[in-house]
C-alpha cells in the first residue's frame, strides 16, 4: 500500500465580495459567530469588543442589508476599495467604526448621527471633513493620517483627539472653507546678523543705520501682501547671543516659517547654519527654512 499523502487540497473561492459580505452580514443577523470575527486588537477601556469583519473583501460600495444590523459593537471595512457612503451609514449602531485604507474623498453629512466611538479614517483620498463631525458628542478618537489633501499636520493628526483635529481644520480653513491667511514668522541666527533689519524691511519701516542688537525676544506684528492675499504675520525677532540659545528653544515651534540669517563676518557662518538648522530640524517638526545670506561692509557670503 502506498503511503497516505497529508497535503490538504486548497480550493478556490468562488464568491464574489458582495457574496461573501452578505453571508457574513446574514450569519451576523442570526447570532452566528464564524471564525475569524473575533480581532483581538478591538479594545476600548480593556474589553474586547465584538466585530462584523467584512474588511479586505473587494468590495465597491457598502452592502444596504448593513442598514438593518443590529448588535455590533466594531464594524470593519478597511482594506476594500470603497469610494463613497451611503447617507445611511450614521444608523449603524457601532462603537468602532473602521472606514481606513479606502478611496473615500469625502463623508456624508449623515455619518455624524452614528454612536460610534472611535471612527478609523487612516489612509484614504479625502479632500474634505463635513463640519457635522463636531456633532459627534461620543467620539472620543479620530484618525485621518495618510488624507494629505486635508492639510493637517501630522503633530495635530497624532493626538487622535477629535476635538483638537476638527477644532484645528475648520479654523485654518476660516468660515468659508478657505485657509486663513496667517503666518508665524520665526527669525534666527547670531547676534548683529541683520535680523531686526530684515524683519522691519519686511514690515515695510525703515530700519536704523545702526541697529541696536535684540536681547531676548521681539515680536511685531504686520501685514504681507502675497498673490494669494493679504497674510497677517506675527514675528519673533530672536536675540542672537550665545547666552539665550538654551531658552530660545522652547519658543521654537511647529507650523512655522523659519527665517536664518547668515553674515560673513566672523567667519562662522558655517558652523551657524549648521547649529541653527539642526535646531530647527528638531523643534521645528519638518517647518520649510529661508536662508537668507547677508553682506557685511561690502564683503559676500564666503561659504565653503
């Protein structure tokens, strides 16, 4: 006799995604729990949660027999290629809602009546949030990474606090869905670089011809007409002595646009704009740098 083989024999899946979903969805209905429902991950204050698993089938739209289901605590349709809602989808009576890696570029206003909790929006197209978000009186995390048409900065997108995130996009976007025009202006560099000059040349003043140098820190506030508009600038004229650099530091923040002198005459440049730029790049969280190379008594920039 011959041995007995152990392979198993694979046999191909011949459902379609809505074929699967539906089975899945009508055994949900009955109370039937198939394997591979249960995610261990679906935690909220350490219970585990139950989950309607349809993530990861294919699917192009949301299948209408979920508006009927009841008793679901996650709802899982990651992973599928979903492009929009339907108006509905508010009545599912979730505390998790898993929408992430999608095509979606937008939400319908009525997604603001579900119950859910955590509401998982990482890695989709979207363009715009409805401002019924705000409405959502239990949603305690929200997560939009990887929606770069949001123009959400990735500090904010990380708290995964709704508040902070929805409180920050609306307002940036001012009362007509349009970004408001404001800019946090940071100037850095050694002392007596030519920084007070710049930033009142910027401000439309006429500088001294012998500036006093900044000790400290000196803020002014002025308007800059660019082509998109009239932008409302604050700037912070940093001090440049070696003494304040250790408390200048806590000042240096994110969603910001660095200004960094350079002058050529004592012969440290170089070793400045490294010291500076690597200062930035650690408080400044990836905040775009303007190097600005200053003349001093008819003497260019002599960098190596």
């Amino acid at each position: 006799m011959g041995k007995k083989s152990n392979r198993r024999v694979k046999v191909r899946d011949t459902r379609s995604p809505e074929q699967i979903a539906e089975e899945r969805i009508a055994a949900w209905k009955s109370g039937e729990r198939p394997t591979g429902f249960w995610v261990q991950s679906y935690r909220i204050g350490g219970v585990q949660l139950r989950v309607l698993d349809l993530a990861r089938l294919g699917l192009r739209s949301v299948p209408n027999s979920l508006r009927e289901i009841r008793n679901v605590e996650v709802l899982s349709l990651a992973g599928n290629g979903l492009s929009s809602l339907p108006s509905w989808i508010g009545e599912i009576p979730a505390r998790v809602l898993d929408l992430s890696m999608n095509l979606l570029r937008n939400l319908p206003r009525g997604i603001a009546a579900s119950p859910a909790e955590w509401l998982l929006l990482e890695r989709n197209e979207l363009e715009t949030l409805p401002e019924s978000l705000r409405t959502m009186s239990r949603l305690s995390v929200l997560q939009l990474r990887g929606n770069p048409a949001l123009n959400i900065p990735e500090s904010v997108l990380s708290t995964q606090r709704p508040g902070e995130i929805l409180s920050y996009y609306f307002e940036s976007r001012g009362k007509k869905g349009w970004p408001l025009l404001e800019l946090k202006l940071l100037l850095v560099g050694r002392g007596k670089a030519g920084k007070t000059t710049l930033v009142k040349l910027l401000a439309g003043e006429i500088p001294r011809r012998n500036e006093e140098e900044t000790h400290s820190i000196a803020i002014r506030e002025f308007v800059l007409e660019c082509p998109r508009g009239s932008v409302r600038t604050r700037a912070w004229d940093f001090g440049g002595q070696e003494i304040l650099h250790s408390t200048h530091q806590f000042f240096l923040t994110e969603r910001s646009l660095y200004v960094l002198v350079l002058e050529p005459r004592t012969g440290l440049a170089q070793r400045d704009a490294e010291y500076w730029l690597k200062l930035i790049e650690t408080q400044g969280d990836g905040s775009p740098v303007i190097v600005v190379m200053n003349w001093s008594r008819g003497r260019r920039w002599k960098g190596r």
